[in-house]
C-alpha cells in the first residue's frame, strides 16, 4: 500500500462500515458494548487502514448507518487516537450532497449522473462522495486534491459498487458470493503482504483487470506522461503521412475506390488511418484520464478506439506494408521468366493468406470490449488471457505462415537466378532480403514469446502498460519508415497527377 500511494495515485480510502470494516451488520441498532463491536473488525480492512494513516492518506468511513457515534468510537477502540482522524460519513444530520451548481468541477460530472432519473435508485454512496470533494474543496479554496478516480473504496453492496465504478472511482467489494468470485479476505491480505499493486495494467481491460479481479491501483504520471507523448508522436506521423502521400492521393483523384485499387496508395491510407486511431486514443487517455477497460461509462470511447487500432494495426497494416516491401523489391530486381512467374504465385499466395488472418485479429482485440460487458472477474480474467494468447496466434500466423515462407522463397529465388556472376544491384538485393527475413524472424520470436508468457504467467502482468506503450512507441518509427519506404518517388507522382494521361503515366509512377 505505501508503494502504491507513494506512486501518487490514491488521496483518498473510504470503506463502509456494516459487513466492510466490521464483518457483522449492526442494523444501525446495535445495543453491545463498542468493545464486542470492535472485535468483529474484518483484519484485512482494518491493515489496510492502517497502512494509509501511516503514510498519511485520508481515511473516510461512508455509510448508511445513523450510529455515528458508535461508529466512531469503534474506531477509537481499533486505531486508538488515529481513529480520530477518520472522517466519519453516516446518515445523520451533520451533512448534505451538494447542489450541482456547488460542486467542484471536476466532480460535476458525478453530480450529472446522479441527478439523471434512472440512476437515482441505485446512486450508491454517491452523495457521500460529492460530500468530502465539497468539504475538501472548501478547506483548501480550491479544487479538491482528489478526483474520483484517486479514490480507493471498499463495500459489500453491488449497487454501491457498481455506482462508484460508473463514476471511476476504484471500487472493490468484499465479501464472496456463490455465484461470482469479487474480493475477498484473502486477496486483501495479499495484497498488503507483497506492499504492490498485483494490478494486471497491459492492453485492454488488462490496463484495470489482474488476475483475480482486483482493479488496478497503478496508473503514473510517468506513464500519462508517455501516453502524452505517444499522442503527439502520432499526430506528426499523421501530419508528415499526409504530405508524404498527397502526391499518391492526387493522382487518385482523391477517390476512395480508386485509391483502394492502388496497393500503394491504399497502404498508406491504412497507415494513417491507423495513425488516426492511436493518436485519438492518447488524447483520450490524457484529457479524460481514463484507460481501456477502466470501470464505469466513461471509458467506452477509449476502450473501443484502443481495440481498433490494435486490430486494424495487426489485420490491415502490417500485413500491407509487408506486401508492399516486397512488391517494391521485385520491381527492382527486374526477375522475369519462370522465376518472376514462381514469385508473383507466392506473392498471390501470401495476400490471399492475409485475408485469414483478419478474423484473427478481430477476435483477439475484441477481448478488451468483452471485459466490460461482464463483472464477473473470473470471466474477465479469461478474456485477458484470451487476448494475450490470441496475439500470439497473430502474431504466429503473420510472421511463420505468412511472412517468413514468402520471404524465404523470394530470396531462394533470387538466389537462383543471381548466377556465379550476379551484378552489384542483385547482390545488393539479395543481402536487403537476408536482412528482411532476419529480422522478421526475430521479430516474430520476441512478440509470440512476449505474449504467451503474458497470458500465462499473470504476476507479470504489473508491467503490462509498459510493455504496450512501448510497442506502440516503436509503432511511431514501424509507420514513419513505412511511410518514407513506399514514398520515394512522392515529386514525380506529382508531376504525373498534374500532367494529362499518357500511356507511360503508370509505368513512370512504378
């Protein structure tokens, strides 16, 4: 717990009282001794507590009980004088939501969604909430130093869970339920013990979701910060991607179905539109500060837009800008005869293998969406591993079923009909394409190791979101290169847009 809070990531812990901190419902009628009371203290709750006063991270008790009084003395007889400290939110007189126009603004939307007719019986601790922002907001003079996403809440209520999670905040419940697998004891006590989020926070719902349905507790600065600039990094290559290709679309007339005709153009219509889609997802994550997979409404958008991309990455462009590559070196290899027959069937071979490899790809990304459309964590859990295993059949099937065998059989090709005599250019040639499968080869053992030790070794999961955000890091370099790859020519497709048609127009564009 120090760790986590000391990463910045939790101003506030609130707990419920009845079945939460104490493991009995007192009814708000309880009549014993605070002492008797105090012995039902659920130990992990109770730990967990502990650690945020020690390192100074408020504690809020919120409630349905009008014993307040009882329960503050219960927390005396736990926390001795540090039970003092706790702020104690029952249903008494002492307190009152705030009015909207009263709410600190970064908890109006909160307020939004509490007022909305449908959710007014299932709001949860809700105004308890909107309360201590109030509160907080009017000590300091200023916006509270908490958002509802910086907020650790513990109950035993699903609807009270359930409302929390719909307005980010981090919500566990506790307590175990026959048919469902939510927190308990046991994990909490893990929990403690290792002092670290045993968060799950990779692509997805993995950014939220660990292996036994704790919600992630990790979301730093550092890594905002990276998703900042991954942002940025995408809206140039969209930028430099536009001007690169504008010579190719003018030559189109700017019509999609002629650009989609044209490999080349298309591709890099591809690339950018996926450059689209992660830089959309950056802005998102940094202005909304939510994550895929994240509880709650508000992180459908990102959720959605980080699947597409992930999917339109893996089932469009990669396997494009593969094609392309190759395309590109048989033209300039000039191999004719059998042996340019032999490659153009491989290469035919290799794009209708492209086409299967789409539905792979779908399903996979389409892991992350799933997540959210359950609360069952045992499910989610099997989602994610879902997900993680599902890229490493990707990523099998693109780089040992399609990739290396085309490749493999242009550079046998090339091979044979270099001669004992090749000329510096075929020789040349033919070193670019050893590299090419090299390379591919590599490539394709670090990513389907990656993701196969990622699905099945789940405490390895903390270091997930890192791990994504470096790979589409190394996504801005995969598509400027594409991009600068498939645009040498980018002076003389203009020239050729501007001229009139000629019967050497498209061969000079080749």
């Amino acid at each position: 717990m120090d760790k986590v809070v000391g990463a910045g990531n939790i101003r506030l812990l609130c707990v419920d009282f009845d079945q939460t901190l104490v493991t009995t419902h007192t009814q708000g009628r309880w009549v014993k001794s605070v002492t008797e009371l105090a012995t039902f203290a659920r130990p992990s709750i109770a730990d967990l507590i502990r650690s945020s006063l020690d390192v100074k991270v408020p504690v809020a008790i919120v409630t349905s009980s009008m014993q307040v009084n009882l329960i503050r003395a219960v927390l005396v007889e736990i926390f001795g004088a540090r039970g003092n400290k706790i702020v104690v939110k029952g249903m008494d007189d002492s307190w009152a939501s705030p009015l909207y126009q009263n709410t600190p603004e970064n908890w109006q939307r909160v307020s939004q969604w509490k007022m909305k007719p449908q959710n007014k019986k299932k709001a949860g601790k809700v105004d308890h909430f909107l309360s201590l922002a109030y509160e907080d907001c009017e000590k300091r003079k200023s916006k509270p130093t908490f958002n509802p996403q910086e907020i650790l809440y513990f109950d035993d209520d699903p609807i009270c869970i359930a409302a929390a999670r719909a307005n980010g905040l981090l919500a566990f419940q506790v307590g175990v339920k026959a048919n469902q697998r939510p927190l308990n004891d046991q994990l909490l006590d893990v929990f403690i013990r290792k002092q670290r989020c045993i968060c799950n926070p990779g692509h997805g719902p993995a950014d939220f979701l660990n292996s036994e349905g704790l919600d992630c507790l990790v979301s730093t600065s550092a890594l905002n910060t990276w998703w900042l600039i991954l942002a940025i990094g995408y809206t140039a290559v969209i930028l430099f991607g536009l001007v690169k290709s504008l010579p190719y679309f003018q030559k189109e007339k700017w019509s999609p179905s002629a650009i989609r005709k044209n490999r080349r153009a298309a591709t890099l219509a591809y690339i950018i539109f996926a450059a689209v889609l992660k830089c959309t997802e950056g802005w998102i994550r940094v202005t909304t500060k939510t994550y895929p997979g994240q509880p709650g409404s508000a992180a459908w958008p990102v959720t959605i837009v980080s699947a597409m991309g992930g999917a339109y990455t893996w089932a469009v462009v990669f396997p494009c800008v593969l094609e392309q590559v190759l395309e590109v070196m048989i033209k300039s290899s000039s191999v004719g005869g059998a042996e340019g027959k032999k490659v153009a069937e491989k290469m035919e071979t290799m794009h209708s293998l492209m086409q299967k490899q789409k539905p792979i790809a779908v399903v996979a990304f389409s892991m992350t969406i799933c997540t959210k459309l359950t609360e069952d964590p045992f499910v989610q859990r099997w989602f994610i591993v879902g997900y993680f295993l599902g890229c490493s059949v990707i990523s099998v099937f693109f780089v040992f079923f399609i990739g290396i065998p085309a490749i493999a059989a242009f550079e046998e090709t090339i091979r044979e009909s270099m001669g004992d005599n090749p000329s510096p250019k075929m020789k040349g040639l033919h070193g670019k394409i050893v590299v090419l499968l090299r390379e591919i080869r590599n490539n394709g053992y670090s990513n389907t190791g990656s993701a196969v030790i990622f699905g099945v070794c789940p405490f390895l999961w903390s270091v997930a979101p890192y791990q994504n955000a470096f790979g589409w890091t190394m996504g801005i370099i995969i598509y400027t290169v594409g991009i600068i790859f498939l645009t040498p020519n980018a002076k003389k497709a203009a020239k050729v847009a501007a001229a009139p048609p000629t019967e050497t127009s498209e061969e000079d564009e080749k």
